[in-house]
C-alpha cells in the first residue's frame, strides 16, 4: 500500500515504543502524553522533536494543552494505549463486574473524548485482549468499550476490532493485543495479512555471543545481568527450552536444601525454533516466566548463556533495531520496563501502512 501523509497524537505513550516505526508508515507524531516522568523524559530524548506532555490525562490543564496542540496541527491519526493494569491483575482473579469498578480502566473516556474534540480520520486502541470483554459502568449500565464506542461514533466512524499476534507480522515474539480501529465513514482501512513466515529466537539473536552473568560485551546493550550463584547453576543444568524446575539434581532450592515450589514456566528457558515468549515487564528476573536464553550445549554437557536474555536481545525480539535511539546512560530496569510492556512497533507499522493513498486523496484533512 502506498503510504499515507498526516500528523499523529499518542495518548498514554510511555517512552514511544509502539510508535517507533509510524514515521517511516508516513504518520508524524506532533503531540503525546505520558503520566510517569521518567518515561516521558525518556520519550523526549528519544524524539526531540515531539512535543511530549508529561502529565496527568485526567487533569483538565493536561488534555487541554494535549487536545489544543492537536487541533492546531490538523491531527488526523491517533494511537492510544491506556494502561489495562485494571485488567491484566485481574487476570483470572476477578469477574468483569470487579474490573469495571476499578478507576485505572476508565481511561478510556479520557480516549473518547480526546476523539471528540480532535475529530482524526484512524484511529488505534490497543490493550490486552481481555479489553474486548471489560464492561464499564456507565451511566448506571454495564457496557463493552466496543458497545460504548459504538453508542458514541456510530454515526461519524467505523469501528472493528480484532486480536493479534505480533509473530504474524514480523517481531519474533509471540504477543496478543486487542487492536479496536476506528475510521470515518467512507475510509477503508483493511486488515494487514499475516506473513507466510515467523521470525524465531535464532534469526534474531543467534548472531550473537555468548556470554555469562555479570559479563559484558563490546556491543552495545549486550551484558549479562547478574544472578547469585545458585541460580546460575540451576540454568547451567538446564536444557534449551526446560525449566530448572524439572532437573533431579540441579532443581530451585531453599537455604535449607528443600525444593521450591513453583511453575515449570519458571526458571525456564526459550525456544531457539520459535518466536519468543511474550516478554514481560519482570525480564530482569531469572525466575520470573520464560525469559532465560535458550543457551548452547557445551562439552561438559552443561548450557551456556545461564542468564536472562541481555537489554539487546530484548530488543530485537520485540523489533527495535540495533541503532534504538535511546541515550547510553539510560537505567537498564527503564529499559526493561518499558519494553515488557510495549505493543511491539512492528505491528503498528502493518496496521498503518494499510491506509491507502485512495484514502489519502479523499480526505481533504490529510496534510
């Protein structure tokens, strides 16, 4: 598809991840907001030339700077991610009525409202997957935001939805996200395809080194995180895609010798054959779900690489480059952060190279 010409918004950005590939799908992100500083300062040296609002959405003074930079620069696309800690805590915990009670999910009437003042042609809400079934309590009656979103823009837009795996669009990690769309009537805006073919660990990363807790390499962002030594002997005695959980001898362990109870997603390595795990906001912890490098076997039957996978891997698993602009001096657990909560940019790119130029020339308010 040919590419579009427009000025974008990003609402609850965090440090630009998901919208790190959008100026080459033709969107130029004038405004964002972020609410936690250390992320939006990172944004900002990140995109110097993005004007990042750090600050409260739910503060009248904050959306009204956001809103007022955006109807001053035509904006016409908006991305926005508002945090779904409401519903990923919940996990299986909670039933739908809980979740609407809780405030962290109501964000997104801070998102329809910004879409009724701004007015942008496309529109992406993006979320965990559970997004799609949270009913809110609006005005005395519970709705789905696919249900409210309907009730608001029936008339002005198109709005569909669907959930995707990053995998099937090129970041060799396995990552669902609810994708909501929404585009004026008239506009088209289809699906992307999947690709035929998924990026695995291997291609990504397999190019790499090897190296061992606390080592450092010559390439930028590929250290090994340090572990205590019992742990570095478990995965030392660990195969490519097993948990330490499941080794006889070489097994987590207390002080006093007694095994510790716990889930072979644990202390587990990944899959070379495959796309990653979804990474998660705890990839600094060994223990923490499937995030040990796969390793290699080594002549004394042990695995190398008896660490979590290094601030570089993470990255090309969720499909930033190398050459990530970001400064040298930022704080690795940031970094880690802010990736294991990320919608990997790749997908983005997809969805949004899918306007067409037709599109493009119908609608006079595409710059």
């Amino acid at each position: 598809m040919t590419n579009i010409k427009m000025n974008g918004m990003s609402l609850f950005a965090s440090s630009g991840i998901g919208e790190y590939y959008l100026d080459r799908a033709g969107v130029n992100v004038v405004v964002a907001n972020e609410l936690i500083p250390k992320r939006g300062e990172l944004y900002r040296k990140i995109y110097p030339h993005h004007k990042m609002v750090i600050g409260d959405i739910l503060d009248e003074n904050v959306f009204s700077e956001i809103s007022r930079t955006a109807i001053e620069n035509n904006v016409d696309f908006m991305i926005a991610s508002p945090p779904c800690q409401g519903i990923s805590v919940a996990g299986q915990n909670r039933s739908i009525e809980d979740m609407a009670k809780d405030q962290r999910n109501y964000l997104i009437t801070k998102v329809i409202q910004m879409i009724e003042e701004v007015k942008p042609s496309y529109v992406i809400i993006e979320n965990v997957p559970l997004i799609l079934k949270l009913k809110l309590l609006i005005d005395g009656e519970l709705a789905t935001v696919e249900e409210l979103l309907n009730s608001k823009f029936k008339d002005t837009y198109n709005v569909d939805f669907d959930v995707l795996d990053t995998s099937d669009y090129g970041t060799p990690q396995v990552r669902r996200r609810a994708i909501i769309r929404m585009y004026k009537k008239g506009l088209s805006w289809p699906w992307p395809k999947k690709r035929n073919h998924k990026i695995t660990v291997y291609d990504a990363i397999g190019d790499l080194p090897s190296i061992e807790a606390g080592e450092v390499s010559p390439i930028k962002w590929h250290f090994g995180r340090k572990h205590n030594e019992s742990q570095i002997q478990w995965m030392k005695h660990t195969p490519t895609g097993h948990s330490a959980f499941e080794n006889e001898v070489y097994y987590p362990k207390k002080k006093d010798g007694t095994r510790v109870k716990g889930y072979t997603s644990s202390y587990r390595r990944i899959k070379w054959n495959e796309p990653a795990p979804t990474i998660t906001i705890r990839n600094d912890a060994i223990s923490s779900q499937r995030n040990v490098h796969p390793g290699h076997k080594l002549s004394d039957n042990t695995y190398s690489d008896a660490r979590v996978l290094s601030i570089l891997e993470i990255m090309r698993l969720t499909g930033l480059p190398d050459n990530w602009r970001v400064p040298d001096d930022t704080p690795e657990i940031l970094l880690r952060q802010i990736i294991g909560e990320c919608i990997p940019p790749l997908l983005i790119e997809a969805i949004v190279k899918e306007i067409g130029e037709k599109n493009n020339e119908s609608d006079e308010s595409i710059l």
